[in-house]
C-alpha cells in the first residue's frame, strides 16, 4: 500500500514538472543605445499569437509556451526592429535589449503599432495626403479639414471649424511660436497659400479640444506644426533631398540640404487659381489672383551645447477681379426664377506679410534645454473695389418681373499690422515627468482706415425708401489705432506612471500606464486691463486587462482673448455706421468636457484604429458674429452665452494593405442665448461626413489612386445687416468629391528593397467630380416693398488638373 502511494506521489510530481516544462516566462527591458528606456515598444511572439508592451521604464514581462525555437520581435517607430531566437527556452529568460535609431532607409522600416495618443493631441502623418487631389494648395490644412470634429464648407478656402467654432478660434504654431493670418480676407477666392509650407513639415500635431497649457488662448483647436532638420546617417557626411512640383493651380519647389551641424530648408511656392474659379457656375468674369510665397528654414549646432533656428516667410498676395455678366436659375420646380445680371467695375486687392522668427536654445543638460525665441509678423492689406450691378429677377414660367435695380458697391480698406514677441522657454525632462513653462511679451500694433458702403436701387427707388433722403442701405467707415502690449505664461507637466502588473511564474499581467498632463496658463493685456488665468488638466490610461485600448479625459477653462476682430464695436448715426474699439470687452470663455477612447486592432492582419470621442462646452462672455463666406464679423460685445456638444467617430487604418486611410462622422448641437433668445450657432453644422481613401492598382505600387469625399450639413444663416436673431434659414448641405490618379514614372516603387529617391510622378486630378452645385453665400435683392430674395452663389464646378511630382 505504501509503494503504491509512493508511485502515485511521484506520478503526480513528474506531471506537475513535465507540465511547468511547456511553459516558460520571458522578462526584460528595452533601451535606446543611450540606455534610455524604449516606452511603449512592442514585443512579439507571431508563433503563438502574443503581444505584450514596455512599461514606461521599458520593462516587459509575458508567460509563453516553450518550444524547440521561440522566436520575440521587438519593434518600435523610429528604431530597427530587432529579433532574439530562444533555444528551449525553460523557467525564467531574461534578456536586455538595444533598440538602434532608424537610419531612415524605409525598405528596413516594419511598422507594427500605431502611435498612442495618451493626450488630446493627435499625431498625423503628412504622407496620408501626398498626391492627394487639392484645389487650395495648402494640404496640411486640407488635411485637417477631414479630421473628426473639423469641417469646411468652402473647397477654396484652408480655414476650418472645429466643434462649432470660428475660424479665428483656431491657433497655429510653428516651432513653437503663434502664427497669424490676414485680417481683411471675406472670401475664399482672395485666400492665398498658408504660411504652413508641407514640404518642410516634420511633425503635425491636432487637437480638438481640452489642449494643454502651453497652447494660447483660443477657444476651439491648435494646431502644432514641426519644421525638419536634415541630419545625415551612419557614415554620411551631408545629406540633400528636393521636390518639384507643378501643375494647372500653381507650381513649387523645395531644397533642403544638411550637415552634422547645419539644417536648410528653402521652398518658394506659386499658386494661380484662375482656372479653377472660371468653373464657377453662371458667372462670366476675368479672373487674374496671383500667389507667391518664399520660406526659409535654418538650424545651425555649432556643438551640443547650442541650437540657433531661424524661420523667414514673405508671402505676396494679389486677387484682381472684373466680372462681366451673370445668369442663375434657381429656386424648385413648380417655382423656378431667373436672375440676370450684368456687371461693370473691378476689386483689386493686396495681402502682403512678413514672418520672422529667431530661437537660440542653451542645452544646459541632455534632458533640459533653455530657450529665447524672437519672432515678428507684419501685415500690409488693401481691399477695393467698385461695382456697379443692374439686375432683373423674373419667374421663368410666367416671365412676370419680380425685381429690377441697380446696386453700388464700394470700398477702401486699408490695414496696417505687426505683432513683435519674446518668449523665454524651458524644458526639463525626468524619468516621469516632463515638465515645461515660458514666459512671452507681445507689443501689437494695428492701423486700419476703412470706407465701406452699398447703394440698391429698385424700380427707381433708393432702398431704404424714405420718400425725402436719399440713404444707403450700408454704409461703413472706421479710423482705429491700436497699440497695446500682452503679458502671457504658462506652467505644464506631463507625468507618465503606471501600477500594477505581474510577472509571477504563473501568470504574467501588463501594468496600467498613465499620461496626466497637467497646467495653468496666465495673460494679462493692458489694453482692456483684463487678467486671465486659465487651469487645464488631462489624463490618459492604457488598461491593463486590454493594452489595444487607450481611454482619455480632459477638462479646462479656455479663453478666446479679444483682438483686432473682435475689438471692432458699431454703432450708427444717422444712416452710417461707425466702427471704434470697445476697451470694455472682455476673453469670450469655454469650460471643456471631453471623454473619449482608442481602439487598436488588427483585421486581415491590417493595423485599424476606432476613435470615438464626446465633448461638452460651456460657452460664456460669448462675442455674437456673423459669418459671409469666410468673413466673420462680431459685434464688439460680450453679449451673449451657450454651448456646443457633441460626439466625434474616426477609423483610421489599412482599408487597402501598404497605404492608409480614414473615415470620420461628427454629431454636434451648437446654441446660444443672445437677448433672451435662443438661436443657433453661426456654425451649428449638426452632422458632418468625411472620407479619405487610398489604393494601390492589383500587383503593382506604381498606380495610385486617392479619393476624397465630404458632406456637411448647412449652417444657418440671414439676410446681411440683419440681427442674428433673424437666422431662421439654413443653406444646403456641401456635398463634394475628388479623385486623383498618380503614376509613378520613373523610380523605385515604395516598398521595394532599393526604395529611393529620385522617383517622378505624373497625375490627373477630377475636382468636383459630381459637379455638384455647392452653395457658398447668397446674394440678396431687395424690391422697392422691402421684399428681399436670396439668389444662391455656388462654389467651383467640374474641373480637371494635371500634376507633375519630381523627388530628389
């Protein structure tokens, strides 16, 4: 009986070891070749289907099944995958592992995890968008556009909405410094090209909402932009790579060469859109809008100690308009009008800047840098024009007059504006924390004489009719100086932490890692003699029970401090309004809510990413504005409160193996309350569609084909000069589609072995390939009764665009 126990006893413990013989544990750490941990890196058995991720000091621990060979892929962006093969791996195997940088030859580059967003700014790859189909020229900004919560609803226009805010709501930085716009622009065919050059551009970084403190005070999105540095390789000495590019809308060139210690970039760019505006439905005019923008970027680092950047921009913008008739038939089918109209006069207009900006960068240690960043922006605008309009409006089926007239339309606007700044920035990085603060000094100076004024004539009569004067239905004019000086800092942290996790023999648990960014921001302007103080916080997590999952949260008090635009207060005496600056204004604010979650995974063992986020603003101080075309125009006081809500969806991945691209669906409700009222939001879009698509022709990487649809409901509106209580129409929904079609000459196909520069490409591009009549603004007829009639005016047709793509 005893030997019979003794042989079930030892039965029992054979099975128990041969049982813990087919599993083993593997642990370590992933390092750079500085010793720095790798965080985030990926670890990989494809064998037996796991994966696990580095904490954030780089260690990883998984349990796995033993075998004769075990093969673990280490891989993260911007290093050399690296790969270890286990001989009968048993019990514990610990391993160190180096990561090398990429030396950026892209036939060694494997990418197997998308970048995590642990904050509420996005990371987005220019490269989605190359030999995309574009009519503005600016594809960073086109780019945006189809993002989760953007919209546009102007194809020749690079502005934006993000979450039922106005265009001025959205900041752009570029290497840390603001950049401004042109005031005076009204239209998108007056737009040029946006100071954002993308051949230059290194790193895109979008947020929505809830954006950190070092971003200034707007209300809506920011948008940072990276400028490159070309350093070489390995053994290289020097590196030089190039582009050309021209086609029916413009041309550009860029150069870029660099050294050990010296980075410079240069691109001129020229843009004509003559072409594309003659497509635009029932107008027959002359259209001559030239232009041309010239950018430098240079980097010098004389050792490790030093960093010296300069960024310069001249951009030169003229718009010459001189229409000549125009035709329209509009209306339903049981109702259909004719509008005529013949044209006499011109606009001619002028948008010229300036842009300077000098950063020299004390590298006190590896992980803390000191930096003074000079920069100026100056502005030159005109805006003038004189036109003379004699219009009939009739019903086409019983030809009876429904109005005829003459309008008058005039301007001089002039403005003068320059914007000098220092900044004082440090940045010290810890094992967990990342902490930076700065402090600027800006001095604006803002000269504007403006004349505006609109005569209408109907039936012989001048409209407004009185019986005994003779007024303007509009008539402006503003003589404003502004001088004036803002104080702004700011003090962030981004901690990274993690708890939890396990690595006992028997089971091996990932820990949950944290992202907290957390800061405060200050402004004082001493024009109002207003103080702001503006908390923001964020949090991110990547679960432990689900590492393909990334959770975010943010909230803030953001404030939309007032300038040129919003400054501009009306008031009217005797038939002509008089534009002042309002010294009692006050920042317009927005509370942020946001709540949103990532979802990584693999379907057909292509990389997928679902993003679904969902928001709430609390608007307060609200300044009430108006939009025409691209123009928007406030009332000059705090007036008014609200709020936008919503929820933003994005999959963004591999529809088509080697290329990427992305669906977006946004869901918004934007009120406010304006005297006692409750209105809609100017820029109340309450569903917007957007979809990017790449692919390549079967067998071959040498076609390539890119589609861009857009659908965005159409936003409220009135007739002009009118209060915005009376917005009680919305436009049709902007609805278009473009297709282009690459080809790649001559050049190695992207993917192959020998990828390289220098490569051609040739392409045809269908804009508005639907030839759908889109509804940009309308024009207003007034009879001698008071009746006014609203006469749609439509954006560009069907037009097509040849392309041609030199990379060197």
């Amino acid at each position: 009986m005893k030997l019979r126990r003794l042989y079930i006893i030892i039965y029992i413990l054979a099975a128990a070891v041969s049982a813990s013989a087919q599993t083993f544990t593997l642990q370590g750490r992933v390092t750079d070749e500085q010793l720095n941990p790798v965080e985030l890196a990926s670890v990989q058995v494809l064998s037996q289907g796991r994966a696990t991720l580095t904490s954030l000091s780089g260690e990883f621990s998984m349990e796995l099944l033993s075998a004769d060979s075990v093969e673990v892929k280490f891989s993260m962006i911007g290093y050399k995958t690296k790969t270890r093969l286990l001989r009968r791996p048993r019990g514990k195997q610990t391993l160190q592992i180096i990561l090398s940088e990429d030396d950026q030859t892209l036939h060694e580059v494997q990418v197997t995890e998308m970048r995590r967003q642990t904050t509420t700014t996005q990371e987005l790859s220019k490269e989605d968008v190359k030999n995309a189909p574009s009519t503005t020229g600016n594809a960073v900004e086109e780019m945006i556009q189809g993002q989760a919560g953007v919209s546009t609803h102007n194809e020749l226009s690079s502005q934006y909405n993000v979450r039922g805010g106005s265009f001025d709501e959205n900041s752009v930085y570029i290497n840390n410094i603001e950049i401004f716009r042109p005031f005076l622009v009204r239209s998108g065919q007056q737009e040029g090209l946006s100071i954002i050059n993308p051949d230059m551009v290194e790193r895109i970084g979008f947020s929505t909402g809830g954006f950190a403190a070092k971003y200034g005070d707007k209300m809506s999105s920011t948008l940072d932009i990276g400028y490159k540095r070309l350093e070489p390789q390995g053994q290289q000495k020097s590196v030089t790579e190039g582009t050309l590019s021209a086609s029916l809308l413009g041309a550009s060139a860029y150069f870029g060469v660099g050294t050990k210690k010296f980075s410079w970039l240069n691109g001129v760019r020229y843009k004509m859109t003559r072409f594309l505006l003659a497509s635009q439905r029932d107008v027959d005019a002359e259209y001559d809008p030239k232009f041309l923008d010239f950018q430098t970027f240079l980097s010098f680092r004389p050792n490790k100690r030093w960093t010296i950047d300069f960024i310069g921009n001249i951009s030169d913008n003229h718009y010459k308009f001189m229409p000549s008739n125009r035709s329209t038939d509009y209306g339903t089918q049981q109702n259909v009008m004719n509008f005529l109209v013949y044209f006499d006069g011109w606009e001619k207009d002028l948008f010229r800047t300036y842009f300077g900006n000098l950063s020299i960068t004390r590298h006190l240690t590896p992980n803390t840098n000191l930096s003074l960043i000079a920069s100026a922006y100056t502005t030159r605008e005109q805006e003038r024009y004189d036109i003379q309009t004699q219009y009939w409006l009739s019903d086409s089926k019983t030809t009876e007059s429904l109005g005829v007239g003459t309008f008058f339309e005039h301007s001089r606007n002039y403005l003068n504006a320059t914007v000098e700044s220092a900044k004082l920035l440090m940045q010290h990085k810890t094992r967990h924390h990342e902490w930076e603060g700065a402090l600027t000094l800006k001095h604006e100076k803002i000269e504007e004489q403006s004349v505006e004024y609109e005569m209408r004539d109907s039936a012989g009569y001048s409209v407004p009719h009185t019986g005994y004067d003779l007024n303007m239905i509009y008539s402006l004019k503003a003589q404003n100086t502004l001088k004036a000086n803002r104080i702004e800092a700011y003090l962030q942290d981004t901690y990274r932490w993690q708890t939890g996790g396990s690595d006992d023999e028997e089971q091996s648990t990932p820990p949950t890692l944290y992202t907290l960014n957390y800061g405060v921001r200050f402004s004082h302007w001493n024009f109002n003699r207003e103080s702001i103080v503006s908390p923001r916080v964020s949090l991110g997590i990547i679960p432990s029970w689900n590492q393909n999952v990334t959770m975010r949260f943010a909230t803030g008090l953001y404030y939309q401090a007032p300038f040129y635009k919003e400054l501009r207060d009306t008031s009217t005496v005797n038939g002509i309004t008089y534009a002042t600056l309002n010294k009692k204004i006050k920042s317009q604010r927005s509370i942020h809510f946001i709540a949103g979650c990532d979802y990584n995974f693999r379907l057909n063992n292509r990389r997928f990413k679902f993003t679904a986020e969902a928001y709430y603003k609390l608007l307060s101080q609200l300044v009430p504005y108006s939009v025409n075309n691209v123009k928007v125009v406030y009332y000059g006081k705090n007036e008014a409160s609200g709020h936008t809500a919503g929820i933003d969806m994005k999959i963004y991945g591999e529809f088509v193996e080697g290329t990427d691209s992305w669906l977006s669906l946004s869901l918004m409700d934007a009120k406010m309350k304006l005297n006692g009222k409750k209105i809609p939001l100017p820029t109340d879009q309450r569903i917007a569609v957007s979809l990017f698509f790449t692919d390549y022709f079967p067998g071959t990487h040498r076609w390539k084909m890119s589609l861009k649809l857009a659908y965005a409901d159409g936003l409220p509106f009135s007739p002009p000069h009118r209060e915005l209580e009376t917005n009680l129409f919305r436009s049709p929904a902007y609805k278009r589609a473009d297709i282009g079609m690459s080809y790649l000459l001559c050049g190695p196909q992207q993917g192959k072995p020998s990828f390289k520069r220098p490569r051609v490409w040739i392409g045809a591009d269908c804009l508005n390939l639907l030839g759908i009549n889109n509804v940009n603004s309308y024009y207003w007829i007034t009879s001698v009764e008071n009746a006014q009639f609203a006469v749609p005016n439509y954006l560009t047709g069907r037009q097509i665009n040849a392309r041609l793509l030199v990379e060197f």
